[in-house]
C-alpha cells in the first residue's frame, strides 16, 4: 500500500474519488466501534479478512485430520476431489462466519477472540490453516470462543441446527482435539485483545475497510456529554476518597508541602 501512494505521488496520478470520510467544523464524523464495544459487522469483516491472509500465505499445507473436510464434512454434499487446491476468497469466509455469528446471535468481542484462538492453534500445533481444513478450525475456534468469553454460551447441539448435517459426536471430538492442541490455554489477557483490535483495525485501514462513520447528531452528542459527566463525577468521588485515607496517619494535623529540589 506505501509503494503505491509513493508511485501515484511521484507520477501525479489521482487516487480517485475520496472515499472515506473526514470531520470538519460543521460536521463530525464517528464510529460506534470501540476496544470495549467493536462493532459486530467490521470486527467480522476484519476477523476473516486476517484468515483470508493465514490461507494466501501459508507456507505449506501441514493438517490434522481432525480438521480435514474431506474426512469430516460438514454438509452432505459431496467433497470435490480438488477441494484442497482451491484458496477461498474473502467473501466466501466472510458468509460462512456471518452465518455463524448471525444464527448463533455472537458478539464482536466473540470474533476478536476466535483470531486469538485460531492464531494459537496454528502456533502450538504447528498446522497451517488451507483450503482442505480452514472450515473446521474456523468452526471450532468459534465454538470455543463462544464457550469462554460470551455469559450466555451457545451449546454443540445448538451448532448442529445451524449446520445441519453435522453431528454432536463430531463437534464434541473436534472441541477437544481443539482444547488439546491448545494445551488447554484458553487465556486471554486484557493486553492481548487490545492488541488484536488494534491490529485489526490496522490491517482493515490497509486494505479500504474502514469501519462505519457515522454523523455525531444532536442526541448522541448530549449522549457523550452525560456519560463524560458520570465518569468525571467518579473519578471525582474516588479521588476525594484517596485524600481522605491519605489522611490516616496518627498525629496528622495537616499537610506540609516542601520545595522539590530538582537536581
């Protein structure tokens, strides 16, 4: 993306027209995506855009049969014999995830966390993720996912009405296959997410998938405003009460400021 920009500034050649939308003093664009709240629609979009990107890159096509479609396959269609050559493009994984996601009434978060699973996975178990097996580790990295993170856990029979042709047996084997070859760290620190969202948002700037802008209207803003005034008035409270246990000291009259001495 940087070699480009660089060719067109040096060629003077126009970019086309700008897309992406940019605030002024009449108007103020805003997403609705936080580390906190992604939103659901771009954090997929981003989630399996990251996949498609695992896929095209891979260096080999390393596999465990556990994954493999061919040896379980998750619709009663027939497997074609080439299906290991054919790379998915994004669209594709980006719907089968979608359905996933929309059936099962999952969150952003929940997709944020498959990344970190799946990338996990490909880690200790030393696999790549490809065009035979990226179903079935998509699949169980959204089940674990949904197990850990979401109060509210979406169960392997509940999958089965999903994809209807795949059975509880299977989803109960390839869950602990999955839980194995993590060698059972389903972790996921508060530092690890932001950064994954962070990244994700990077790689969806890099590639012209800017998440939702949104005008701030009247009653969003008046919104803000109430909010920034709750969480002021906390931290007022808070710091009030931290000068008062400051105060516990026995024979403590007052306060003595001393000059700092700065060397």
């Amino acid at each position: 993306v940087r070699e480009k920009r660089k060719s067109n500034h040096i060629n003077h050649v126009s970019p086309g027209q700008l897309t992406k939308k940019y605030s002024s003093c009449s108007t103020i664009f805003i997403d609705d995506s936080t580390v906190s709240q992604p939103n659901l629609r771009s954090t997929i979009k981003c989630v399996t855009l990251a996949i498609f990107y695992h896929i095209k890159n891979r260096d080999s096509d390393r596999s465990l049969d556990i994954f493999d479609e061919k040896s379980h396959p998750l619709t009663r269609e027939e497997v074609p014999d080439d299906y290991y050559k054919h790379d998915p493009d994004h669209k594709h994984i980006y719907r089968f995830v979608r359905t996933l996601f929309s059936a099962a009434q999952l969150t952003a978060e929940c997709a944020i966390v498959t990344l970190v699973y799946l990338e996990r996975l490909l880690t200790y178990a030393e696999i790549d993720i490809c065009p035979s097996n990226w179903k079935r580790i998509v699949l169980g990295a959204i089940l674990l996912a949904s197990k850990v993170w979401d109060d509210q856990a979406v169960w392997n029979v509940d999958y089965c009405q999903i994809l209807k042709d795949i059975t509880v047996e299977d989803m109960n084997e390839m869950e602990r296959h999955f839980l194995e070859l993590l060698q059972f760290n389903i972790n996921v620190p508060a530092s690890v997410y932001a950064k994954y969202y962070f990244d994700l948002r990077s790689l969806a700037d890099d590639n012209n998938l800017s998440f939702l802008l949104e005008p701030l209207s009247k009653e969003r803003a008046q919104k803000l405003e109430a909010i920034s005034r709750l969480c002021e008035d906390k931290y007022k409270d808070l710091s009030k009460a931290a000068m008062r246990r400051s105060f516990s000291a026995d024979n403590l009259v007052g306060i003595r400021r001393s000059n700092a001495i700065l060397s």
